[in-house]
C-alpha cells in the first residue's frame, strides 16, 4: 500500500497533508479506497463549520456501502474537493493527490502529535 511519508494518518485511515502553518488537506487513504471499492459518490456538507478531532465530516459511498469520514485534528472545513462531485472516481485513482476531500484550517496544532506517521500506519495496516 502506498503511504507517503510526508503525510499524517489516523487508525480511521485518514490522511492529513499539511500546505501552510495552519492548513491541511485531509482525504482517505490508498488503504481505505481499496478496501470501500469503487466510489460513486463523496458529500460533504459541512464547508464552514468548525469541527472538533474525530468529528464526522462527511460520507463517502461506494457500490456497496456508505462510509462515515473522521477529521484527523479540530479544524475548519474551508473548502470542498469540487472536482469530486463530478469525479468520485478520483479517490480511487489518486487518493493523496487529486482525490483529496477538504481543504482545512487547522485549529489546534498539538493534535497533529496524536496521529500516525507513515511507519506506524503501515504497521496498522499490514
């Protein structure tokens, strides 16, 4: 499985990018899309709101199940992936690049410390 090592992760196999001293990009892993199957649809409804570490987000649907998806760390949903309304297939076909899901200002950066780097998602997985 492919777990770039600039990224952090979390045991409900998100991942979180940092772009700048307070934002993030945030998605599913390789990992997750694998295991969900081809996905059809990604709704996020929450672009504005302020949302504590662990918070459901949004869903991701895939052929045969519904998926609830988690924000890594307290953060503020900015912006939605808006190419993943007409694309969902992007998250299968690049989850750590064009298949990212929100664009986040972070809100606490100390619970960056609480998530996974790459080794130790790796081991999760294996």
């Amino acid at each position: 499985m492919n777990c770039p090592q600039d990224l952090y992760y979390t045991r409900e196999h998100e991942w979180l990018r940092m772009t700048g001293e307070r934002e993030a990009l945030i998605g599913i892993t390789d990992y997750a899309q694998s295991q969900l199957g081809d996905i059809v649809y990604v709704d996020i409804p929450t672009v504005g709101q302020t949302l504590e570490a662990g918070a459901v987000f949004g869903s991701v649907e895939a052929v045969k199940t519904v998926s609830d998806l988690y924000l890594p760390v307290s953060a503020t949903i900015l912006e939605k992936n808006a190419i993943l309304d007409a694309h969902p297939e992007k998250v299968n076909q690049d989850p750590y690049g064009e298949g990212w899901m929100v664009r986040v200002r972070v809100e606490k950066p100390a619970e960056l410390s609480d998530l996974l780097r790459a080794e130790a998602y790796q081991l999760l997985i294996a």
